[in-house]
C-alpha cells in the first residue's frame, strides 16, 4: 500500500483470511442511487483480482446476483454481500439500495459493518437522505469514510465537493474531513474539461498515474510537490488531532519529520473513534486504466485504516426473557451470539439467512437456539427454538462458496433455518442469549389487498407470512374494523417489491383496493326508539317491544346500557336480551354501517307476552328500537385523528405547515431540534393522511421524517360527512 505501513496482527501465523478477526474488514456502502456505488463494488471486485473482468465471476454468471425486480426497476432494493481477498484480509462489502424506500436494507448493512463508506457522486452532491444517514452513524460513533464519485464527468469538481462534504458531515470541525489523495488532471480536451488522469498520495508524497494500462507509482515532479505539501500538512495535523496523540502533536510542531507508518497508525486510530473521517476520489468507470482509478487506494484505505471488527462495540445481550447478561466480546472461542441480518427465498435451497457472527463460532450441522422477539407489531409471533445449521456459504453472485466455519466478526449465509427471521438472534441452544434489535424504520403508507383468485386465496396467508418474515420493516395489519388485508409500506416503491415478491417469489397474485378508514357514529343529540316485533304465524310466536333513549356520551366513553324499567313490563330475563340486540346493533352501525360509539342507551319501558316472548325476539325489538331512535336523530360520523410529531429542516417548516393546513390539520407547537431542523407536533386526520409518507418526501426533498399515532375520534364536518355517505351508499 503506498500510504499503509500496518498489517494484521493477532491472526495465527500462516492462518488463511477470514480465521481470525483480525484479518476481517466488514465495509458497508452507503449512498443514493445514481451515487456509483454498485459501480464501485464492481470495480473494487476486479482490482482486488476477485474477478477477470468487470461484471463477471470466473463462471460467466453476474457478479452481482440482483433479482428481475432490480431489472426492471434499474436499481438496488435490496442488500447484496460481495467478499473480497486484499492483501491477506477478507473484506465483507455490504452493498445497499440507495433509494429512501429501502432503508431497512441499509440499516441492515449498517448493523453487519463495522465501517462506512459513504459514496458521493461529483456530479450530484450530497442529498438530505445521505445527511441523515450520516447523522444516524455519528450518534453510534460508526467509522466512516468518503469516496467521491463520477470524477470523469464534465462537471465534476474534487475541490469544491470536498467543501461541501466537510459543510454536511464536519459540522462544527472541517477539519475532520479531509483528502488522503488530490486527483491529477490531464490537459483540457474541447470542452475545456480536463479529465482526471491520477492521484497525488499526501501520506506518501507519491503520484499514482492512471493514464496508462497499469498504475504508475512515480515520485512528484517540481510543479506537484508545493500542492501536495499543503494539503498534506492540514492532513496530517487533522488525523494527529481527531487520533488524540498529544506526544505526536509536540513532534510534529517541532518540526519533527513524522514516518508514514506512525501517521496510518493514528490514522486508523482516528478513523476508528468515528473522530476523522477520510476523503478518497474515485473514477471506478473512466476508460483507461486496467484498474478504475481509485479502487487500489480503496482497498489499502480498507486494509490499513478501517477497524477489525475487534475494536467494534458489539449490541447488548439479554436472555430470551429479558434477563441482562454481560458484554460479549468478538472472539471466536467465546460465546456464540449471531444475528441474522437478512433473509431470503430461493427457490431451489429454500430459506437462506445472511448472518453476522459477532462472538464465537458458527460451524455447519450444529444445532443453535433461535430467538425473536419484540416484533409482535409488525407480524412477527415471538418465538424461542432450536434448529440445526445447514450449509455456511459465502455468496458471490449466483455462486454460494461452501465455509467451513464462520468465526466472530465474519458475515456468511446459512441455509435452511426455517424458523429464523430477520432480527433473530442465533445463539448456544443451552445457553440462548437475545440481541438488542436495531432501529428499524416505522412502516407509514398503508396498501390494503385482496387475492385475485381463489386459488391465491388459498396460498395468501402463507406468502404474507414469508414477506414479512423477510423484511421486518414492512407491518401485516388484519384490521377487524374495515375486514381489509393491510400491508404498512415505506413508499411506494417498497409497496411494488413487496407485491412483485409475492407473485414471482410465492406465487400470489393480488389486488390492491383502497385503503379505507375505520370510521364511527354516534349520536349528535338524544333520542328515543320504539323496538316492536310481533309475529304470529299460527303455532308458536315472536312478541317483544322495548323503549329506549339514547343520549352522547363524551368521546372514548363506548356503550353504556343501564335499564330503567319499573314494574316488570320487560320481565327481567329479558333485559339482557335487549342489551345484546341494541350491542350488535351498534356495532353494525344505524346509517352508515360504522360502529356506533359513545352512546348512553336506556332501557325504559316495553312489553311481553307469557307464551311469545323468548331471548331471539327481544334482541330483535332492541336493534329495532335503536334504528327508530336514529332514524329520527342527527347523527355525527366521527373520523380518527392521528397526532403527527414531523421533524424536517428549517427550510421546509413553512412548506409543511401550510400542507397540514390543507389536510384539515392542527399544529399544536413546534421546537427547534438539533441544529438547523424543527419538530412539528400536529394532529389531523387519518382520511388526510393515508399517502403523507409520500407526501412529506416530496415536501421536504426527501429530509422530512414523521412519526404517528392514533389519539381519538372526532366528528366529521358535515359537508365531507355527507360526501363519505354518498359514495358509500352508491358503493364507493
């Protein structure tokens, strides 16, 4: 490595990569889409001699195994693993989607690294989604580096971006994001652009010329050396400072000349704190160069500067009851604590799980206990069970390369765990740990299905439990209220995945129908009803008759029954009977066939007959009774309202109130939060905020995020009240 002098240590002598921790670096890509990121892999993969050809494994099959859904979208949805070999240690990349939709995959990722690369095209800048993302790795102290991107397009500018990137991610201290490398222009063509052709090294004062072939190491000329001095003084006393090496600091300002192997050290040390984050500038598409430009600078950066994921802080551990139990540590003869971090169908090996190892061993055929808990909500049965390990493999594209073993720090698909979800956690069956679980984004566009045949009828429960088994952060809601299958999505991109697995991956086919609210009734003023049911038909009859008033009761109050009736003219058998018709009424609704609600309903006088009278005719004569009594009232339909809490920058406060106002919204306050964003407490209703998870990207440029909760009913103005009645009785 031309700017790395440290080498795995701690790994046996003559131990092959990937049998110790030490010899692991586990790099997730983080960026949007169009950033270059599954560029980059691809490049990373053929410098790193992984592949003979860009795209390509030795086989012919596609580096990358992306499903028909990637096809046909032209992009990532999901997270894909691709190992490579540099240098004797085995780099896990973790390669995920860029598109806001599927950042379940991405904090996946982020879960199985102990690094990232945060990948920002030259061409585009940094966009709010990657901001936040940032800002979700610097509170857990994640290490992170930046690869700038696109360098060979026209307006590309390495300078200018490195500004922005410190402005977004330095916060108060630029100099905690800094080059290793400056890229080396060739001469302007036509278009005045001159294209980059190289990088000056500012740790080894060395040129690396791309312009041929092969990469050329060659020594600065006079020209280059002042431009490399400067910025390599501002490097070095960034990494010195952010590594904490106080004595090194002395050295350095006393005009110590520093040796490149203490300076990588307090780099990786720097690196390592989540203090100093590293820019690097990469052309992995430019023509030219056998290797695309940048990529071996990569993979030494990764080697050399990125931490093993023996200085990664590993989640907490409980017993599957909730028992605390204490810190793991990854070392591969300790404990076995693993989780699994993705999971798949294949339709020939079945169940695959990706699982990162985080202490212990995971070896093939060995039975370990399996845990999931605390994702009731979302679909998820707890559950606590032993299964047997089948195959360990390490995938790389269509291929699945058998391991022997998988140690701690290492990532590595098991097949065959029928029982394990994503989130699970793996662990000795007689000893079952449970791991804290990561945070996953709250499912907020609601899609209601329906089978389009009987056939997927009979096969709809079956997939949607596999679909959510896969992705913990899609919800399956069987709502009681409206009868709908509901799947909560991100987006609406995450929504056409989810529907296209379950046809290609399952077999189901569905339909998608409206989403509809559950709404209620209740009466706007009191009322009375007379319930009469008299029949005689010869043999045995049917005579009861009630009286009932009902009054408003304050909202949230449910059904009150009290009965009032006085000399036994409903013979006191009978009382129950008339709650229990008046009961079901109600929850069958008296106008709109929503649930009435928050009613007061007294029973007040009534007759019977000695022989006719029975339990089936006074249930009847109470529903009677009630549907008089609303007949002759006004009645409120009440909608649910949603207690919305927004956080978005301070640009788009006033694009999200005035939205709020138009959805018949109230805002109840707002408070600045951390640094230039607000948080917006609001309530509106839920029939105006079905696709606000959409909405709200579109805002706030993709910044906006919300959070919502359901705090009551309230009745419905009366124009849209009718509206809602007119298109329900014309079968709307």
């Amino acid at each position: 490595m031309a700017d790395k002098a440290r080498t795995p240590s701690g790994a046996p002598r003559g131990a092959r990569a990937a049998d110790h921790p030490s010899a692991l670096r586990n790099v997730v890509l983080v960026g949007p889409s169009g950033s270059g990121k599954t560029t980059l892999v691809e490049a990373l993969a053929l410098a790193s001699g992984a592949v003979q050809r860009a795209g390509r494994v030795e086989d012919g099959a596609a580096l990358s195994d992306y499903d028909a859904i990637e096809h046909r979208q032209h992009r990532s949805v999901q997270l894909s693993l691709v190992p490579l070999e540099w240098d004797g240690i085995r780099i896990n990349v973790l390669d995920t989607p860029g598109y806001a939709d599927f950042v379940g995959e991405l904090r996946a990722g982020l879960r199985a690294a102990d690094a990232a690369l945060f990948v920002v095209s030259a061409a585009d800048g940094v966009d709010a989604g990657t901001r936040l993302i940032w800002q979700e790795c610097a509170d857990v102290g994640m290490p992170r580096a930046i690869v700038i991107t696109h360098l060979e397009a026209s307006r590309a500018d390495f300078s200018e971006m490195t500004r922005r990137c410190q402005e977004a991610f330095g916060g108060d201290d630029p100099d905690a994001v800094l080059p290793l490398y400056l890229p080396l222009h060739g001469q302007p063509g036509a278009d005045g652009h001159a294209p980059v052709q190289g990088l000056y090294g500012l740790l080894s004062r060395r040129v690396f010329d791309y312009s041929g072939r092969e990469r050329v190491d060659r020594a600065p000329d006079d020209g280059e050396g002042p431009v490399i001095e400067e910025a390599r003084n501002r490097l070095i006393e960034g990494i010195i400072a952010e590594s904490e090496d106080e004595t090194l600091m002395d050295r350095y300002l006393g005009g110590e000349n520093v040796d490149v192997t203490t300076l990588v050290s307090d780099l990786e040390k720097a690196v390592a704190r989540g203090a100093f984050h590293p820019v690097l500038a990469a052309a992995p598409a430019a023509p030219g160069a056998r290797h695309g430009l940048g990529t071996l600078e990569l993979l030494e950066l990764v080697t050399g500067g990125f931490p093993t994921p023996e200085e990664h802080p590993l989640p907490a551990v409980t017993s599957p009851d909730g028992a605390p139990r204490p810190a793991l540590r990854c070392d591969p003869a300790g404990q076995l604590a693993a989780e699994v971090v993705k999971t798949t169908s294949d339709p020939y090996v079945g169940r695959i799980s990706m699982v990162r190892v985080f202490s212990g061993t995971l070896r093939p055929d060995s039975v370990v206990h399996v845990s999931g808990h605390g994702l009731a909500d979302r679909g998820h049965e707890d559950h606590d069970v032993d299964e047997r390990v089948g195959a360990l493999t390490s995938p790389f594209g269509a291929q699945q390369r058998t391991l022997a073993h998988a140690v701690a720090g290492d990532v590595a698909c098991v097949a065959k765990l029928t029982r394990a979800e994503t989130g699970d956690t793996l662990s000795g069956k007689d000893d079952p740990l449970l791991m804290t679980p990561w945070r996953m984004p709250d499912p907020l566009l609601p899609v209601a299905i329906r089978a389009h045949s009987k056939a997927d009828e009979d096969k709809l429960s079956q997939g949607l439990a596999r679909l959510v088994a896969e992705d913990p952060t899609m919800r399956l809601e069987q709502s009681p209220a409206t009868h709908q299958i509901v799947l909560w999505c991100l987006g609406e991109a995450h929504r056409d995945v989810a529907l296209e697995r379950l046809r290609s991956r399952y077999g189901v086919r569905v339909d998608t129908e409206p989403h509809r609210i559950a709404l209620r009734e209740t009466f706007a003023a009191p009322s009375s009803g007379r319930g009469r049911h008299v029949k005689q038909s010869g043999g045995h009859g049917q005579f009861a008759i009630c009286e009932i008033r009902v009054e408003p009761l304050p909202v949230g109050t449910g059904i009150e029954f009290a009965d009032r009736v006085v000399g036994g003219a409903v013979p006191r058998q009978f009382i129950p009977s008339v709650e229990k018709g008046v009961r079901a009424q109600a929850a069958k609704g008296v106008t709109t066939g929503h649930p009435l609600v928050d009613v007061r309903i007294t029973l007040l006088d009534g007759k019977a007959h000695s022989v006719d009278s029975s339990d089936a005719a006074f249930q009847t004569a109470g529903a009677l009774a009630l549907r008089e009594a609303a007949a002759a009232a006004s009645i409120h339909l009440l909608e649910p309202y949603a207690e919305l809490t927004i956080q978005v920058p301070d640009d788009y406060v006033g694009a999200v109130l005035s939205d709020l106002a138009g959805r018949r919204g109230r805002v109840l306050g707002t408070e600045q939060s951390d640094g230039s964003t607000t948080l917006v407490r609001a309530e509106a209703p839920e029939l105006e905020i079905s696709r606000y998870a959409v909405d709200l990207r579109s805002l706030s440029h993709g910044s906006g995020r919300f959070a919502r909760a359901y705090v009551r009913h309230e009745a419905m103005p009366g124009q849209i009240a009718d509206r809602i009645r007119e298109a329900e009785e014309n079968g709307g």
